[in-house]
C-alpha cells in the first residue's frame, strides 16, 4: 500500500507548507541572539488565556447538546456548572472547584438520570 497513492499534488503541498510554517512559528525565538521578553500588555494578557481555554471547551458542553441549545433547566450538567462556579468564586480554588462540581453532577446524573 502506497502512502501517496491518491495523494494530489495540493495535498502534499498543503502539508509542507503548513509544516514550514509551524516549525518557523515554533523556532522563531531561537534564531535571536538578544534576549526577548513580551511587553507587559502581553503577559496580561497571556494570564486570561487559560480561564479562555476551559470556557471554550466546557461552556458547548454544559449549554449544548448535540448541537442544540438545552431548554430544560434539569439538567445535571446546569447544575454542576452553577455549584462548580459558586464554590470557585467562593473559595478560588480549581481543585475544590472540580471536586464540587461534579459531586453535584454525578448524583443528579447518576440517580435521578437528569
């Protein structure tokens, strides 16, 4: 079996090109002899982008359900996310956080099949 067989020619150079530019994207800050530091803006910036990341993936999870939006408030994912969100603005701890949450989801899921 040949690995390029029904390869195009565009495919393959989409590929190499999206590969040089990955690894010139990614090795950048080596090819600079000074040092470099990002402007403070930017680490204040940076600094959001975690709390981002966990909202893109999880808020889909808990307001959508195959691609639908829900309309019914029992739903153990709702709750979950509320007590999950009470305990970290109450505590500000993701750890404590997580744990809560889902001691709220898992029974409403598990025992009452919300």
């Amino acid at each position: 079996m040949n690995f390029f067989e029904g390869t195009d020619i565009w495919t393959l150079a989409v590929i190499a090109g999206l590969t040089g530019v990955t690894l010139l994207t990614r090795t950048f800050f080596f090819f600079s002899s000074e040092e470099w530091a990002l402007p403070d803006w930017a680490q204040r910036g940076l600094q959001y982008a975690p709390i981002a990341a966990m909202a893109a993936v999880v808020l889909p999870e808990v307001l959508m359900q195959q691609g639908q939006f829900l309309h019914n408030w029992m739903d153990a994912r709702w709750m979950g996310a509320a007590v999950g969100a009470a305990v970290y603005f109450w505590r500000h701890n993701v750890l404590l956080t997580i744990v809560a949450g889902m001691l709220a989801y898992l029974p409403l899921h598990l025992l009452l099949g919300w």
